[in-house]
C-alpha cells in the first residue's frame, strides 16, 4: 500500500503533468505526500567573487517557488508538507526518499534525447536507478 508519496516538482511545464498525475491517483486519505523542489548549487555558481551581482536572486526563486508549492498543495484532498532544499536534484530527491521512507516518487522528465540528455544528464533517470522504492516518471506531452 502506498502511504507516502515524494512529489518532485522542477518548476517547469512538466510539473503541472506531475500535479495532474498525482490528482490522477486514487489514494487512501491517511496518504502522506512531500512535494519537493531542490535549488541545484553549480560550481560556477560557487566560484562567483562575492562583489558580481547573480543574474537572479535567490530569496525571489526561493519564494516563487515556495508560492507554487504552496498552490499545488492547497488543491490537495490527502495531507502535505512542502521541501526546499539545495544540492545535486537526484541526490537530494533520493536522499528526502530515504528519509520519509517514501513508497512512491512521482518525478517529470524533460524527454531529452542524445547530445543534450548526455551532456545535462537525466535526474529522473537517476532517481529509477538508484531509490529505494518505486518511481513513476511522468513524461511531457506530445504536441
């Protein structure tokens, strides 16, 4: 039986298939579900002298992504809590499995093909190797 299931959302198109998926779901309602984004670090980012302004602040990436979850979980009928974390995706999506004893991640996948899936690499193609539990890989539409 499934009672605790890892949502996690990238910010992109694809989660909205992720949220409809999971809302696909017939679940119990003593159903746990995590939804998590992880806030990638690069080395470039961490090589940045300290006076070199970032394209982007992170406290606004922070909130807006925090406000998405906040959304996705208030449409939720089972109980919820939100995770925001910083680190490699898959590691930190793998690590947060392991620490909720997740039975199910629910993860999207962009559909990257040749050169780009090897040069970005695939985190959910990580995540279905190396969790623990089941992981069901939401894919982008066909248009």
């Amino acid at each position: 039986m499934v009672k605790t299931i890892l949502v996690a959302l990238d910010g992109s198109e694809i989660s909205e298939r992720v949220i409809q998926t999971l809302d696909d779901l017939v679940l119990p309602t003593d159903t746990n579900v995590i939804l998590c984004h992880v806030f990638p670090t690069s080395e470039s980012e961490m090589e940045l002298p300290a006076d070199r302004p970032l394209a982007e602040s992170p406290t606004f990436s922070y909130f807006h992504i925090e406000k998405q979850l906040q959304s996705y979980q208030e449409k939720l009928s089972v109980n919820s809590e939100l995770e925001l974390v910083t680190g490699d995706p898959a590691d930190e999506i793998i690590r947060l499995a392991n620490i909720y004893s997740a039975d199910l991640v629910i993860i999207g996948s962009r559909g990257l093909t040749g050169m780009k899936r090897i040069v970005q690499g695939s985190v959910s193609s990580q995540v279905v190797e190396e969790a623990d539990c089941s992981v069901l890989v939401v894919k982008p539409s066909k248009n």
